[in-house]
C-alpha cells in the first residue's frame, strides 16, 4: 500500500508514518491542505487518511474537491469532533471512514486495509481527458458540448472511465454492466458501436479503443 498522511501536527504524523513503516506500508506526509491536494493530484495512493483541521485549506474542503475531480481514493477522516452532524458533514463531503482523536494506530492499520481494496463510492464526477461524466447528474460532456448516451451506453462507459487507462475485458464488462442477466450476442457489439459514435464521431483524438484480443479501453492515446 500506499498512503497519503494528511496532519499538521508534527507529532502525531510521526507517529503514524513510523507505524506504518513498521507494518509494511509506504506513505506519502502533507501538513496543509494545499499541499495534500497538489500530493493527490500527482500520485495515486491506496489510502489517504486526512484530518479535518489544516492549515490552508481544511480537511473537508480537501475531500470535496478531489471527488469532484473524479478522484475515487478512500479516504479516512481523522478529526476531534465526535458528534452526528460532524460525522453526517464528512461523510457528505466525500469521506468513506472515521477515526475519532486520540485513537489506537493499531485501528487505523486495520482500516487501511479495508478501504485499500475498494474504491471510493463518493466520487461525484469521473473524467478521462476531455471526456466527462457528472454521475449525480447522469450527464455527459465532452469538450464541453452534452452527449446523448443510452442507459446501457451509460453503465459501459462508467465501467471504461472508472477503469481508465487500464483495458477491460469483454467478460468483465459484461458482468459488470448486465451481471447474471447475460444479453444475446451482438449486443455489447451494437451499444459499444454507438458509444463510440457519440464519444468520438465528431472530436479529435479518438478515445474508445478496441484492444484485439484483450478488450476494450478508453484513453487519450492508444499503448499496447
């Protein structure tokens, strides 16, 4: 794993990145929230544990903008406020876990390993180039300009953009979109086959990519 330690205070970042060092486990250390967010923004991190108040820019703030920016990372909050609506707040703004100061580090690993095998349910906006897609909203744009794309255009192209760069295979995609409800034969072909004319018909470069043999991929720029 590899975590990104958001504290200010110097001691207790310390003393959480030695206790990490010592259960195996690299970590990246911010002590504002400016920092943290040009950090994330730079590097993909597994887990990113996240304290509410920082210097600069605070800890809630922090994780609403990278949700809005399509980053899925868990993040734990760590914070002094105990109370529902303190929880409710973060949880509203993109945070997946709390840990309540002072608290056991041996915890804090714990839940590290949870979340490191799961991506974020918060993320409120994923983007692959110029390509966007607003999942509240349920719109996508690229360039700016709105795009019509059928419902099931809309599962593959979440499943391709969550993925992205990595390829997705044909089986994978048909599990994840249509799950035991397999569909007959052409019609991955056919819904991929008008998801490309909406995404890519009218707009340089081409991002919906068929890897032969291997997939599908969506990306700015084709490397097999």
């Amino acid at each position: 794993m590899l975590l990104l330690v958001v504290e200010d205070d110097a001691d207790l970042a310390a003393g959480i990145i030695d206790f990490l060092e010592l259960e195996g486990i690299s970590s990246d250390h911010a002590n504002n929230g400016k920092s943290a967010l040009n950090l994330i923004r730079q590097h993909s991190y597994d887990v990113i544990v996240l304290d509410i108040n920082l210097p600069k820019l605070n800890g809630l703030d922090v994780c609403k903008m990278m949700r809005q920016e399509g980053n899925d990372t868990p993040v734990i909050m760590l914070t002094a406020l105990d109370t529902l609506k303190d929880k409710i707040t973060g949880f509203a703004q993109g945070a997946d876990d709390y840990l309540i100061k002072p608290f056991e580090m041996e915890e804090l690993i714990v839940r590290c390993r949870v979340l490191s095998t799961r991506k974020s349910g918060q993320v409120t906006r994923i983007t692959v180039g110029p390509l966007v897609y607003k999942l509240k909203l349920n719109e996508v744009t690229r360039d700016g300009k709105p795009i019509h794309v059928s419902p099931i255009g809309m599962k593959i192209l979440e499943v391709l953009m969550r993925a992205s760069p990595s390829i997705v295979s044909r089986d994978k995609l048909i599990n994840d979109v249509w799950g035991n409800d397999i569909p007959d034969s052409n019609s991955l072909k056919v819904h991929l086959f008008n998801l490309r004319k909406q995404i890519d018909t009218d707009f340089t470069p081409k991002l919906l990519h068929t890897i032969v043999g291997k997939g599908f991929v969506l990306r700015e720029e084709l490397n097999t």
